[in-house]
C-alpha cells in the first residue's frame, strides 16, 4: 500500500494564517443552541477565551445529536472488565437514558447549574453516566481517582465545595477489593466543608454501610425513576466559558491545582482531534486504556469518542495479570478495535513479561489500525518493539493535563509524516510551541531548552485554575510573557520535529553541563535485558548532580545483575560520553509510579539525596519506595 501524502502541512499553515477561520469551521460541525458568531476574544480572561458569545451543552453533542441523526442504536459504550470476569454494552440511546434517569436523581438533590458534584468511583458504566449527567445538568464535575487517600480526597471537597458525592461501594484491584466507603466517610468527616448528600452505587464484591439521611442508593433511585415514568431530562443551555469539569493536579506547595476545562472549546477541539489526530470516523471502536480519574480518561474514554459518534471502551482491567499479557490483545480482537491509546508504561509492562509476543499469536488483530503512546517519554526501544510486533503504525504523542488534548502527535487523520522514533513528531495546529532560553528567547534547532507555547491556548485548554486565577498565571504565564510554560525541556530538529525530554526540572546539572534524563533513560532502554529503567539527577559534592539509573530486568533474564549494571555504564559512556558522568546502575525489581503509570522519578531523587520527602498520593503501591531506599542503602554500603 502507498502512503498518502500528509495534510499536515497545508492544515497547520491554514490554521497559522487564519486561526479564528479555522475554529469556525471545526465548531461548525457540532450543534449549538447559539452558533458562535465572535471566535476569540483576546481580551477576556488571562489569555483570551474562544467562541465567547455562543450557548451549547455538552452531552446533548455528545448524545441527542447522534440519536437525532439516526444511530441511537449504535454502540456508545462497551463496558470489559477481566477483573470481574463480566462486561456489557450500551447504545447511544441506553446511554441517553441512564443518563436521563442519573440527572432525575442529581437534581433531586437540588443541585443547580454552577454548583459541583465530585465522582469519585472505579472503571465501571456509571462513572461514565455521572460525568454525563453533570455535563446535561450544567453540573460541575470534579473526578477523583477512585481509591484516593481519604485526606487527598478532603482537600478537593474543601476547594471544589461539591454538594453532591457520587461513589461507589468498592474497587477492584487484581486480588484484592479496595472498600471506597470507609475512605469517603473519612475523607467526609475531614473536610471543612460538608458534604449534604452522597449517592452510591453498590457493587456485588463489597456492600457498604450507608448513613442515614446522607447516603441514598442508586439503583434503588434509578428503579424508583422507572416505576414513577420518568421522562428526558432537557440539556441546560450552557455558555460557552462556563466550566464542564475541574480535574485536580498535583501542585508544587502540596495544594492540588484545579484546572477548569470550559465546554466550547472542549468539545470544538476534542471533536476536531479525534478524526484529525487519531484518524477515527463514527461508529467505529475507540480505546484509551486509562481510567476516567485522569485526563486521558475524561478527554478520550468519556467526552472525545462519545462527540465523534465512536463505539467507546471502558476495560476494567491491566495490561498484565489479568489474566495474562494477552489481555490487550483479547479485547483489541473481540471488540474489533481500530485504535488503542496507552501509556509506554503498559506495553513496557507487556514486554517485560512476554518479550517475544507470544501471547499476541492466539489473536486476530486484523482490523487494528494504530498504538498511540502519551502519558510519559516513549522511549525508541519500546516504540520499535511494539511496531514489530504489531506491524501498525505506533504514534508517540505529547499534551498534558492542562491542555486536555494533544500539543505535539502524528496526526493519522491528515496522514502520517515520517516517523522519527524518540519524538512525538510535530506541533498540531492551535499550539505555536517554541523552544526558549533561559531569557525567553528561541533558540536554534537542535539546542536544548523550556517548551513553552506562543498565547493564546488553543480551544480545550485550562482557561484558569478553580477559583486561582492568580495562581494560574504564576505558574503557567510568569516565567515567560506572552508564552504558557509547559515546564518541560526539549529540543527541535532542523525539520520541527520536537523530542521531549522531560520535565524542566529532569534536566541535571552535571559539571555545569545540561543534559537530559531522558536521553540516558533511552540508552538503558536500548540493553537487550532491560524492561523499563528511570535515570535521576543525585546530588553531588564535586559535579552538583551525577545521574543514576535504575533498572528493571526482562522476565527470562539469566543473567547476573551486576553484570548487566555494568555493561549499562558502558552504553551510556558510549552512546552519551564520559561528560555524562554516568557510573552507577542498580537493579530493581520494580520502579515506583502513579495509578496512571507515571515514574516518580521526583520521589526518587529525594530518597536518593536524602531530603523529607512524603508518600505521593497517586503512587500505586507504597512498598516500592520502601523497595528503592533499601536498594540505595545496599547501594552505599557496598561502596
């Protein structure tokens, strides 16, 4: 097959000239109840906000329209859960309607448009249903990543003010069940504000204890509704900055950020991604292996696919264990899967176990068309082993919580440009990224610097931090005027391509020498034996910092580990030179990270220097830290 050439060009030089002109069109594809006739008004807020006049709700596009045009019985939502040995499916119209029974109850509550409600629940239907039914209402939903740490969960109750909590009894992790109750009622009772009214789903694995007057149950709600013959519930008209969601960062003084998403220019910009960068049409099956907790959730399982008309995955599961490293490769087959998102942590995690990719022949793949990989550096070695395997196009992509959807990708939907492995390829239109100095000057191709984005944000980007908006400009617009700091360092080739290379601070200082974290990590990634590995910065007395890298061993590996450390210290001296100052290697059984498969590399460092450090709130499994300490005490003591 001859590859098309790509539209990218001629698209981003479209946008370049003529951006307003380009936002109109792509808004002109969904429905509003007020079509924008302004698109930009650079004088309001702190950068400017996009279609300013216009009035339009969010689920309505994401249902009614579909349902208006003929295909409420497509598809919208298949639910795959391994971990239950169960799964289910709904239609755009059984969607619509668990939606329209979720928002009866919501409004039962007598929450208003503008007042807030926190989701705090597992990978199951209903989460999916309760964004919906905010989003209908007019309702501000705050996702919380179900299982957070009560006190985590206190301090967004405290800043969101949420009137309603909507959770369920218990999450599923493999072997064990994680109660949600007991941490909501103790989140509850830490919050300075309360919280008038929880309503709950109840799962077979785990009942919870309900309180009286507080806690309402859900299906017990939803079959009141049924029996009572309750009808549509309208879409409220929304304006277009008024805001869909809030999702809770973690912030440098320990105080979660709330970044606002409004709803124009979300699902303008979503909408517009999903044919554009993921290559996707309507009806076809999307899925984003995350979970709605996080913003791949919110932006590609939930709102993206449901606006474009695809068939939506939500999979309850992990990409090993559950049952076995083939289980990306059932669900890919049995759902008929066109495109899988995921972050590089998953399919290190299905190459450390299964390295030659033989649980990959028990599967018909026939129909899969592309991997897309975001979440943290992809590094070139996983990259080329997942092409190999898959024989499809592999796309590293770059965005962030903030931007809610891609800067930086391959865009399959315009045609593929030339891949470069170890870069997410090019800017897509809306964003004018630059690489700056320290002064905030650009710099040549191929020097290292701070990625920053020319204002204003393009549609779907954080307007503003949640009732923060002198927060949001000191640390997103301070350091470089005119310019959103994206607060990580990369570099531009002579053709634009961008290679991101981790975050500002993953930058050491070695000998008065920059370098980048990320490109030692791609060197230790290129060792034959090496599953995943991370690269820290480590203070030193003589040169500042010196890096240090831990790495993670292939299941298989007969190999002495001492061995393979010091053939790692040798890549790198090779590949990166004695400047590198690149001399010690540890083996780990496993590296710390988030639920969202992020390495705490920051977590690490402060262990390393030995500085306070605290347990992240996101981490996945505490005793990997405990894991990484006694691993540098070995460290030490043998030297």
């Amino acid at each position: 097959m001859v590859a098309q050439a790509s539209r990218y060009h001629a698209v981003y030089d479209g946008w370049k000239n003529d951006p307003e002109g380009f936002w109109r069109e792509a808004a002109s594809a969904l429905d509003w109840i007020e079509p924008p006739r302004a698109i930009l008004n650079p004088s309001a807020g702190a950068y400017g906000r996009w279609f300013p006049d216009a009035v339009c709700n969010t689920a309505a596009n994401c249902l009614d329209r579909h349902i208006a045009a003929g295909r409420g019985d497509q598809l919208a939502l298949i639910y795959d859960s391994p971990i239950t040995n169960s799964g289910s499916s709904l239609t755009y119209s059984d969607l619509k309607r668990e939606v329209d029974l979720a928002a009866h109850m919501i409004r039962g509550f007598g929450l208003e448009k503008g007042d807030r409600a926190i989701i705090y629940m597992p990978m199951i239907p209903e989460a999916v249903v309760a964004m919906l039914a905010c989003a209908r209402l007019g309702i501000i939903h705050s996702v919380v990543f179900g299982g957070f740490a009560a006190h985590e969960l206190a301090t967004r109750i405290d800043d969101a003010k949420p009137k309603l909590i909507l959770t369920a009894s218990c999450g599923i992790e493999p072997g064990r069940v994680v109660a949600y109750k007991p941490l909501l009622d103790r989140a509850i009772d830490e919050a300075h504000h309360k919280v008038s009214h929880v309503l709950l789903f109840q799962r077979p694995q785990a009942k919870a204890e309900m309180i009286a007057g507080r806690d309402h149950d859900w299906a017990e709600g939803r079959d009141r509704l049924i029996a009572q013959g309750a009808g549509p519930v309208e879409a409220v008209p929304m304006s277009a900055d008024d805001p869909l969601y809030v999702l809770y960062t973690s912030g440098t003084t320990g105080k979660p950020k709330g970044v606002v998403r409004d709803h124009a220019g979300h699902m303008v910009s979503l909408h517009w991604s999903m044919g554009a960068i993921y290559g996707m049409e309507a009806g076809e099956v999307f899925w984003a292996a995350s979970d709605v907790g996080w913003v791949v959730g919110h932006s590609y399982i939930v709102y993206a696919p449901l606006l474009k008309g695809c068939t939506t995955l939500l999979y309850e599961g992990k990409p090993v264990g559950t049952p076995d490293p083939g289980a990306f490769w059932r669900v890919i087959a049995e759902h008929k899967v066109k495109v899988l998102f995921t972050a590089p942590t998953a399919f290190r995690a299905i190459r450390k176990e299964d390295p030659k990719a033989e649980y990959l022949a028990k599967y018909n793949l026939g129909g899969f068309r592309a991997l897309f990989l975001a979440g943290e550096r992809a590094d070139p070695d996983t990259v080329k082993w997942a092409e190999d395997i898959l024989k499809v196009p592999v796309i590293d992509h770059w965005w962030q919580t903030e931007t809610g959807w891609p800067i930086c990708g391959n865009p399959l939907g315009l045609g593929m440009l030339p891949v470069k492995h170890g870069s997410p390829t090019v800017p897509m239109p809306g964003y004018d990224v630059q690489v700056l100095d320290e002064a905030g000057k650009p710099v040549e191709a191929g020097k290292m610097g701070s990625i920053a984005v020319k204002l204003p944000l393009p549609p779907g980007c954080l307007p503003t931090l949640w009732n923060a908006d002198d927060r949001f400009r000191s640390s997103y617009l301070a350091e470089y005027p005119g310019y959103y700091n994206t607060s990580d360092a990369g570099y531009r080739d002579a053709e634009g391509y961008l290679y991101i290379m981790g975050r500002t601070d993953d930058i050491i200082n070695v000998a008065g020498h920059r370098l980048s974290t990320g490109g030692m990590e791609e060197v230790l990634a290129s060792h034959p034996a090496v599953a995943e590995c991370a690269v820290i910065g480590a203070k030193d007395a003589l040169k500042g910092e010196v890096p240090l890298g831990f790495v993670v061993l292939k299941a298989g590996v007969n190999a002495l580990p001492g061995m393979i450390e010091r053939e790692c210290v040798g890549l790198v001296r090779d590949q990166i030179g004695p400047v590198a100052a690149f001399k010690t290697a540890i083996t780990v059984n496993r590296l710390p990270k988030t639920r969202s498969g992020k390495i705490l590399r920051g977590t690490m460092k402060k262990i390393a220097d030995g500085d306070p450090w605290t347990m992240p709130a996101t981490i996945d499994d505490p005793a990997i830290l405990e894991e990484i300490a006694r691993a540098l005490e070995g460290r030490h003591s043998a030297g």
